[in-house]
C-alpha cells in the first residue's frame, strides 16, 4: 500500500522542527514515497526550495501550509487574562492546508500573507472569513493535538468540536480529512480519547479520515535536536521542567512499513493519503512555449506608441550622442572615427539584450536611476559586472565608458548562457529610501517588496545557543568557541579536522562534548527571519499571486522567499544599496557651494587628474574610498599610481591571492623588473596591468584572442574555471589547445598559458566593478586634494555615530593644518560645516541635543540680522525654549557651545538658568500680552554670573568628551609627550614598528615545526611599553572563576587593544578603571595592521613621576612675568623632586642657581595647576 506524509515541519517552522529540506526529499525518495508535503507553521518559507528538491529526487511536491487560526476574528488582537504566556507563546489552534493545483498555491499565498500582515499577534493567524474567500482548489487536513479540532474538543468538549467539523466540511466539502496522528504513547488516555473522537465524527459528519505523524525531526535520533531548537526559541534550558515538548519521541520521518504498521487497523487512513497526493498537482510555469525563461516583470510605459525594443533603441542611441557631447566638454572627447565603432558596440549590446527579453528590465532600471539623478540623490558611477555595457552607460544607468576601459559585455550579459542581468545600484544612503518610494508609486505597492533573509545557526553562534540550552556559563562556552579557527565560512566539521584542541576539550569534560555533538546537530539551521538589506522585487501585478509576503518589523512588504528561490520562479530582484561614500562626496560638493560659491558636479570630476595619484602615492588616504587601512595604504605607497588603470589595479590586487603579485606588479611598473608576455599576442590584454593577469576578463580577452573564444563563450571558460570541475576543465582546455594550434601558436607554450589562466581563476577580479568602484576612489582623492576642509567636514558628518572614526579623521584634518573647532550656536550647523579653512563640530553630534533642537537654534539664529547670536540674552530670548530645554543647554555648554560670550562654561554651567529664568518669563509675558519695561523703552535688566574658578583642564575634557565622545579642544595626555618618552618604547601609532621581524617569526615557526614548541606555549612576543589612557574596560569571568578584562588605551596618536590575563588583572586591574594616565607593559601582537598588548604590568603615570630624583623647567620659553607664577606653583606643592631652573644662552644650557634650592611634589594636581596658568607643560624637562 502507497503512503505518503502529508504534515511535515521543516526547519523553517523557525526553531520548532528540525528537518532540512533536501533531507525530507531525499527521505521520501529513499522510503520509495511517491509525494510528500511540506506544512511549516504560519509560513511558506521554504515551499519552493522544497518543490525544486523533490523534483530532483523524482518525489511530487505537495505544497502545504499549517495555519494558525485566530480564536474569533483576526483583526482582534487582544491578550485572554487567563491565558498563560506559554500557552500565548504556542499560538492558537492551527488547521493544514495543502495545494491542490497553481490556484490553491494562490490561495495558500495569501493566506499566509493575510497571516503575517492583517492577523499577526505574537503568531500570524487567519480567520474563518479569511478561509472563506480563499477556500478553493485547498485541501484542509484537521490537524492533530494542537489542531482546530482536537484543540476544541479538549477545551470546550465533543459537541463544540463537532460544530468544528461541520463548519469546516461545509468551507471545504470533500476536500476536508479528519487527520488521525498515532504519535502520543500508545494507550495514553488522551490518545483514545483523541482516537475516538475522530473515528466517531467521521461517522456523524462523513468526513474521510488520513493519517499523518506530524513531522518535525527526520530521524528518532534528532528529537533531542528538535528539543534544543525549541529551548533555544523560549529561552529554556533542556533540564528545565516546564520547558514545552512534543510529547514523545514519535514525531520522526516515518517509512511507508511503520506507517502501514501503525494503522493497520484503519487502512483507509494511509490509502488516503495517495488519494489526496493524487489530487495535488502544483506545476510552476517558469519558461514559455519557445523554452525561455518566464520573467514576472511589470511592462515599462513607453512614450509615442514605441514597443519596448524601439523604446530602448531610442533612449539608447539618442543617450550615446549626449555621452559624447559630454565627454567633449571635459576634454575627453570620442575621435569622429571611433564613434562608429561605438555604435557598433551599442547595436551588437541591443540586439543581445532584445533575444534575452531583458528589453524592460534596463528601461525599468534606467528610469529609477535617472528619477534619483533628476532629484540631486547621488547615485553610484556602477557596481559589478553592469559596468561593462554600453546600452547601461547610454541609459545613463552607468557613469564609466566601458570601451576606454576594456570592460565587456559578456562579464555582464552571457548570449551563450541565459541568465537575468542583474544591476547592484548604490544610492546616498540619506536617500535610498525614496527611491524604493518612486518605485513603489509607479509600479503599485501590492507589485514592489523587499526579499526575506534567514539568520542561521552558524558554528559559532550554535555553540554559544546550545551551551545556553545546556545551563553552560558563557566563559565554559567561549573557551570552545574561541578554539574554532578563524577562517570564513569554516563549519563545525571542518573545526573539528582543523583543530585538535577541541577533540581534546570533548575527551576531557562530558559537558563539552555533548555541547559539540548538539551544536552539530543544529549547526546550519535556520533560526530566524530577517529583510535583505538592498533586494528590492518588482513584480507585473500583485506579487502575492507568486509568492506569499512576510511583514517587516516596520511593515514593510516582503517576499516570503529568498533571493535565489524568487528568481527561480521568475520574479527579479533589483538592488538598491546605500553607500555612505556617495552621501560624503556629495555633501562635500554642497559645502564647496555654500562656502566657495562653486558649483561642482560629480560627473565633472576628472579622473585622471595627477593631483589625485600624487595625493595616494604618498599614501595621504584617509577617508579615500577602498584605500584607508594600513596594509592597502603602504602597498599604494610602493606601487605610486599615476593613473586610472593603475588604481583599478590596487584595488584587486590587494586581496588574498593575488596580493602575492604586488611586489611584482611594483617593480614592473617602476622598470625593476622586465614585463614579460608568455605569447607576444597577449600583449594588448596584459599591458595595463604589466604583465600580470589581474582581472576575469583578461582571462576571457586571452581565450578570444588566442584560442578563438568568442566573449561568450569565453565567459563559460572563466566561470568553469572557478568551478573547477574536471571533466569540464578538460574540455575547455582540448578546445584551448586546438583553437591556439589552429592559430599557430606553440602548443607547449600554449598549455602553459591555460595552466596560467586556470592558476589565476582563484582570484581574478571583476573589472567591470573595480573600475566603476576606482572612479568613486577617484572622486574621493580630488576632493580631498583641491578642497580639503569641506571633504573632511562632509567625511566627519557621515561618520559622527563613530567616535572612534570621528577622532581619527578629526587627527588627520589637524595634521593637515586644519582647525576644527568645538560646536558654536553661532557657527555650527546640525552637521559638520565650514567657515573658510575652520571646521565646526556639527550641534547634532553633541549627545543629548536632538535634531528638534538643533532646528529650534538654527531658526532663532536665521532670524537676527546677521544670522548671529550677538549675546547670551539673544539666544535665550530668541530660542524656543520648549525644543531647547535645561538637558540641552546643559550638553551644549559642556561642550563649548556658548565659548566666546565673555563667559567662561563654569560660570555659565552654574548660572544659565538665570538667562532661562529671564527669558521664559518674558515669553509667558508675551503670551498673555503684557508689555515690559523694556519694551516701552525702559532699561533692560542685565544679567551677572558669579565670578567662578573656571574648570580645570581635566574637569573642562572630562565633560567634553562625556558630550561629545572624544576630546576635541585638547586631550589630557597633551603635556605629557616629552615627559613619557623617558619610559615608553614608543607612542601607540609606531607599534607597528616594534613587532617581531620576519626573520623572528619565522625562527618561531620553525620551532613550532620542530616540536620543541607545544600548542599550550605561549607565543614570543616584544616586549612594549606605552602611555595613555584607558577608553574601554570590559571585565569578564574566566571559566576557573577568576576575573580578566579586555582594555583599550588610547595616546595622543591612536588606539591599541589591552588584553589583561588573570595574574596581571589580580594585581593591577583596579587601574583600568582610573582616568589618569597610565604606563602599559606587556607582549605585543599586530594582527592586520592592528595592535594589541597582552599586558603584564600597568602603572599610574604619575606613581613613576613621584619617583623622578630631578625635573628641568626651560626659562628661556617663558616670559620674566611668568617666573613669579611659577614661583607660586612650587611653594604650593613642595614635595622630594628636585627643581632645576635652565635657559639656553648662545646655544648652550645653562643652569641657573636659586639662592634657596626648590623641592616639589610630582603629580597629576602639579601638572593640571601647571597647564591651568600657564596653557601649557612644553618648558618642563625630565
């Protein structure tokens, strides 16, 4: 007798099943199952990856879905106050429905789709209305002990749950089962009673009972897997005895034997279930009578009667003659003999595109590029393979002319292997957004959505989820964690072959290995749903006759299926991504107008500028896109680019692979080295890049030109090449050989050169988008070149949630001799601005003052006569007290926005609120139309502050960094230069310098090799020693206990990680949390350009002062009239350290004698009363 199952969970019944979905295919085919269903909880989210992989295994797909159905309507979403939160966590009572043909699979879309947009609470749900209007061409199975039935009858009694029946019989007639499950233990008294129950109302109400066995795991050995899962989604742990269970271990993949077994008494249950597969018959139609594929895109409006083909004809060819208008008016004109060959090129692209019918996905494209360009939204120069046509360049839809740049068509739009194009277009990221709105618009929003995402348990986060499940503390689990190697990708498997400590951590503690064994189980599994950040569906229609739609956390419209399962249906995908980059090159263009009253385009940017390759070659890249970081900056440096191609270049060169071939490419590129072509014919595709292949589609112009490749095919090559499938490669290269031989060329050197260009297809870059993404690089270095503050204050104000980029960019504008300045009500903006050469920190970056605020001051401010505050009183009188409140005021002071009134912020901090006071009253006064003194010409009340201490240096910094995350108008450390260099090996940015040589490293590898080193040694390292400050302290308990933390310190050059072990943590940890300065000593690792100290000693700064036998104060760097003052400083802090009074006279130092010998106190109170009279501590000397 036939069986098949009809109610299976797959891992996307999220957290509550086990099973994969090639493994129920492969299941169902192996037990010779003819179909099998699948019927995930709520959602459809696997239904197509799951019709493609039983159609592999020849098993039918029964497309399924197990709904939740809300108690009453289910708009209605109220909590029952006697209802427990496990019972609300579960969900309702649930009903399964299965497709019976393409209008039931519509019918199932939009069931769940009603689910998650109009009934979702806490579970999506539908309701009886609902299942009305969408009953057709379904199949509804009752469900089991949490179905709508079963459910009724254990809350509410047998004659409530034959009204259910009878109602549902009546929605669905003979296509509604009473499904009959044997999973609970056998003769439990809740399976009779259920059992009864079932054979009694088939009888009443002559409804055809099936059998099913609820599947949630594949095999009897996977329930624990499954009990994790479920753990894992509430929060429990496995020893926990509340936690929710199936109830026995019976919700397996059962085989066709076991099932007939279990219901030998009921044969008709299991003959039913071939009779519904039978009447199950979903057949997606992906491609049309003539074989090609079957697109689900909207028809693009044309203009004048044109078909789409003649539409992008036109757009096309009329785009080409503007390009070349353009090109002329920047000096780079397209030769009248060479246009021909342009068109050429644009005929050959249209025709391919017209054959492939992708007519109307460049139109739609081109349209939503040129609306954003048409609105000032920045839109990128292009991205990956797109970049290489010129139907895209013409439509605008592209910003590089691919034929000067050697990029192809085929890297894009294969005509020898069918495939959708697909454009990724960067947008500014301010405003992507209201391009996915046009669209939206345009197209209708029940036609555009974004596209689901799964989060999965990869190898570490199943680890750290499973241990949890366990009752494991987080140190006993991190300890494992961190022993998996870091490499990408890498799965617990593979961590187990690669790294023997793990296996040796299993054989020592039981808890770990049952930790591994669980995690292996569960590793892969899909733990929760999310939005992909860019992929947006526009579809001819309503998308839900395709798909069932999922609701975003911000109700947004989302495709239930993933990328790759929606465009197998023929729904396509189009990318828009945000590109902070654009957003900065834009902005800085805006202030270069504002402050310059120059009108700069991006377009106009010339890219082969020379101040652009001077200004990388000296390696000045911070901020440029693709070239910060140390590794690129120092390998720009060597190289020293002097034009477009040769930063295209970098930009794939330095990545894993090939990065081996920029010694090479250096030396070539310098003359070092001769540039050397296995056959002189290769020349004209390797010359740009010296010699050495760099790009795919070098690999493609080498096959053509040598071989007799058309692109096309040449692109096969390249893709089977990175495949790297044998019998595939061996073909390739036959017809490599025979087409070189046909053309004369050495059949040995031949051989060598395909062996080169397979050797290569490892990690051969895209040119297409390395050079659409260098004219970004480009459009980066040039303005950072010709107009540098508003670069950097465009590049500060993308960045200002970053404090740790904020201060570097901030230490690079300075270093180029650029004042940035704290906020200023007067001259700051929400943002970043500029004034001249003078940066002002944005009032929107000071924490506590919020956009309202900003806008309140900067409306006050627009409305005095010179758009200035020209007092405090004009500011408080002026402002709109209800934006700007007291917490506001009080951030902005800290941080220096009222510096320049003839207060300084101790005093205003102290008195503000009589301004406040002052100036509310006087607008209560408005309000109820009384007039003041001063309004009939009478003498305003004029306001004094106490004449206050002003902050001391650390107090003023401490606040400031406090609002605005960093020190900006000094930093405590500033003084102390000099001072520690007496004991530091060197300041944090030269670390670098100070790591093992490679000749040292390596004799440490060989000891490795050797043996004579053990894996539980701990690595040599330099020893290092530096001064700052500590900005990050995060404590943590190892798995024996014992405390440890991690650190960062930070100096007046950058920032270095501190790893502080237990042993050094127990003597010096309670240093980590003093805001003084700090000497650090311990083991240096530089790990990617990166520092990081294993700490062995920390000392207070001014604890190794205390200890200095002599200091030298330099007279000559102050004035006659400062002595006194200094004078007074020693009397108040006499101490043990000898004072030494020096001044330089015709070059040489000589030492003065004070008739009464000083002795002084050194400490951090010294040097603060020190900085606070004299602004400075450089005539100090150890």
């Amino acid at each position: 007798m036939s069986f098949s199952h009809l109610h299976v969970h797959s891992e996307y019944s999220l957290l509550e099943a086990s099973c994969r979905v090639k493994a129920i295919a492969k299941k169902a085919a192996e037990y010779q199952q003819p179909a099998v269903a699948l019927t995930d909880y709520g959602n459809m989210f696997g239904a197509i990856e799951f019709y493609f992989a039983c159609q592999e295994k020849n098993v039918k797909p029964l497309i399924g879905l197990e709904a939740y159905i809300a108690p009453n309507s289910r708009l209605d979403k109220k909590q029952d106050p006697n209802q427990k939160y496990s019972e609300i966590a579960l969900g309702p009572q649930r009903l399964v429905f299965l497709a019976q043909n393409l209008e039931g699979y519509q019918n199932l879309c939009k069931l769940s789709t009603v689910g998650y947009q109009e009934g979702f609470y806490w579970k999506p749900r539908i309701d009886y209305d609902v299942l009305k209007e969408n009953s057709s061409n379904l199949i509804c199975l009752s469900g089991t002990q949490r179905g709508e039935v079963i459910g009724t009858l254990l809350k509410e009694g047998p004659e409530a749950a034959l009204n259910k029946v009878r109602k549902l019989k009546e929605i669905f007639d003979d296509r509604f089962y009473l499904e009959l499950s044997r999973t609970l233990p056998q003769g439990s008294d809740l399976q009779k009673q259920i059992n009864s129950f079932i054979l009694e109302a088939s009888k009443i109400c002559s409804v055809p009972i099936v059998a099913s066995n609820d599947v949630h795991y594949i095999t009897q050995d996977d329930q624990i897997a499954q009990e994790v899962l479920v753990c894992i989604g509430s929060n429990k742990t496995l020893a926990d005895e509340s936690r929710y269970k199936l109830g026995s271990s019976d919700f397996y993949f059962k085989s066709t034997e076991s099932m007939t077994k279990l219901f030998s008494d009921l044969p008709e249950a299991i003959s039913n279930t071939q009779v519904i597969s039978d009447r199950c018959n979903v057949k997606f139609k992906l491609k049309d009578e003539a074989g090609k594929a079957i697109y689900h895109l909207p028809s693009f409006p044309t203009s004048e009667g044109r078909t789409v083909k003649e539409e992008i004809l036109h757009h096309a060819t009329e785009g080409l003659k503007v390009r070349f208008e353009e090109l002329k008016a920047v000096d780079q004109e397209v030769p009248e003999e060479k246009q021909p060959e342009y068109f050429a090129r644009l005929n050959f692209e249209l025709s391919i595109i017209d054959r492939m019918g992708f007519n109307g996905y460049f139109l739609i494209v081109m349209d939503f590029i040129n609306w954003a360009k048409n609105r000032d939204i920045p839109v990128g120069p292009g991205r990956g393979s797109g970049a290489g046509s010129l139907v895209a360049y013409s439509l605008r839809i592209t910003d590089l002319d691919p034929i000067p740049n050697f990029l192809l068509f085929e890297r894009f739009l294969n005509p020898e292997r069918v495939s959708m194009p697909d454009f990724d277009i960067d947008f500014c990221q301010d405003r992507r957004q209201e391009v996915i709105q046009y669209v939206t618009e345009k197209y209708g929003a029940a036609s555009v959505s974004q596209i689901i995402t799964y989060g999965k348990l990869q190898t570490r986060a199943a680890l750290k989820d499973v241990g949890r499940v366990l009752g494991m503390t987080f140190a006993e689990v991190d300890v494992v964690s961190k022993l998996i190697p870091d490499k990408l990708g890498i799965n617990l498997t593979d961590s187990l072959a690669a790294e023997p400590r793990i296996r040796e951590a299993m054989e020592m503690n039981p808890t770990v290995q049952t930790l591994v064994e669980l995690a292996l189980r569960v590793e892969g599994l899909v733990r929760h749903a999310g939005i992909h950040a860019a992929g947006v569906i526009i579809a001819d229609g309503s998308l839900v006759k395709h798909a069932p739609m999922y609701r975003g956390a911000d109700d947004e419209n989302v495709v239930q299926y993933d990328m790759k399962h929606a465009e197998k249906i023929g729904l396509i995908k189009f990318d828009f991504l945000g590109l902070k980059t654009l957003t900065h090159i834009h902005h800085a263009l805006k202030l270069v107008k504002q402050n310059r009253g120059l009108d700069v385009l991006e377009k106009n940017i010339p890219i082969n500028d020379s101040k652009i390759y001077e200004l990388l070659s000296r390696g000045d890249t911070a901020g440029v896109f693709q070239f910060e970081g140390e590794g690129i900056t120092d390998a720009t440096r060597r190289i020293k680019p002097t034009s477009f191609a040769d930063i295209t270049a970098i930009t794939s060169l330095y990545r894993p692979g090939p990065m081996a071939n920029i010694p090479e490419f250096t030396k070539r590129k310098h003359g070092e080295a001769p540039v050397e072509y296995l056959l002189p014919e290769t020349k004209q595709v390797l010359e740009e890049t010296y010699g050495i292949m760099v790009y795919q589609e070098q690999v493609m112009g080498i096959a053509s030109i040598i071989a007799g490749y058309s692109l096309g095919e040449a692109d096969m090559l390249r893709r089977a090449m990175g495949k790297k499938i044998k019998e595939e490669m061996e073909q390739h290269r036959q017809r490599f050989l025979k087409g070189a031989a046909e053309r004369g060329h050495d059949k040995q050197k031949s051989d060598e050169l395909f062996e080169l260009m397979y050797k290569f297809a490892d990690y051969g870059f895209n040119k297409s988008h390395a050079a659409a993404y260098s004219v970004i690089t480009a459009q980066t270095a040039w303005v950072k070149h010709y107009y540098p503050a508003e670069f950097f204050a465009a590049l500060l104000s993308t960045e200002v949630g970053d404090t740790d980029k904020v201060v570097k960019y901030v230490k690079d504008a300075q270093k180029r001799g650029l004042e940035v300045k704290a906020p200023h009500v007067n001259f700051s903006d929400y943002l970043f601005s500029v004034k001249g050469e003078i940066i002002y920190f944005g009032l929107g970056g000071i924490k506590g003052v919020g956009s309202a605020a900003v806008e309140a001051i900067i409306e006050a401010r627009d409305r005095q006569p010179n758009k200035l505050f020209a007092s405090l009183d004009d500011f408080f009188e002026n402002v709109d007290l209800r934006r700007v409140n007291k917490k506001v005021i009080e951030c902005m002071i800290k941080a220096g926005a009222f510096d320049g009134f003839g207060l300084h912020r101790a005093q205003l901090f102290a008195g503000y609120s009589k301004y406040l006071d002052y100036a509310v009253g006087a607008q209560k006064d408005k309000d109820v139309g009384q007039v003041s003194l001063f309004d009939m010409g009478g003498e305003k009340q004029s306001i004094v502050l106490e004449d206050l201490r002003q902050w001391s240096r650390t107090q003023s910094l401490s606040y400031e960094k406090e609002v605005l995350g960093f020190y900006l108008s000094d930093h405590p450390l500033r003084g102390f230069e000099k001072l520690a260099k007496v004991w530091t090996t060197c300041e944090i940015v030269d670390l670098h310098k100070h790591d093992m040589s490679p000749e040292e490293k390596a004799a440490e590898a060989a000891k490795k090799e050797s043996g004579k080193w053990n894996r539980f040694q701990k690595d040599a390292k330099k020893r290092v020693i530096v001064a700052g400050l500590i900005i990050e302290n995060r404590e943590m308990i190892t798995k024996k206990g014992t405390r440890m933390a991690f650190a960062k310190l930070e100096d007046l050059t950058g920032t270095a990680e501190l790893v502080i072990f237990p042993d050094t943590f127990e003597k010096c940890g309670s240093y980590l949390k003093d805001e003084r300065p700090l000497l650090i000593g311990g083991g240096l690792e530089i790990n990617e350009g990166a520092a990081k100290i294993i700490v062995d000693n920390i000392a207070p700064f001014d604890d190794i002062m205390k200890k200095t036998k002599r200091v030298s104060f330099r007279l000559d760097k102050l004035e006659t009239s400062d002595f006194e003052k200094l004078d007074t400083i020693f009397d108040a802090f006499q101490g043990e350290t000898n004072v030494r009074l020096v001044l330089s006279l015709n070059e040489k130092i000589v030492e003065m004698q004070p008739e009464a010998p000083k002795r002084i106190q050194i400490s951090d109170a010294f040097f603060e009363e020190v900085h606070q009279v004299f602004g400075r501590t450089d005539f100090i000397e150890i």
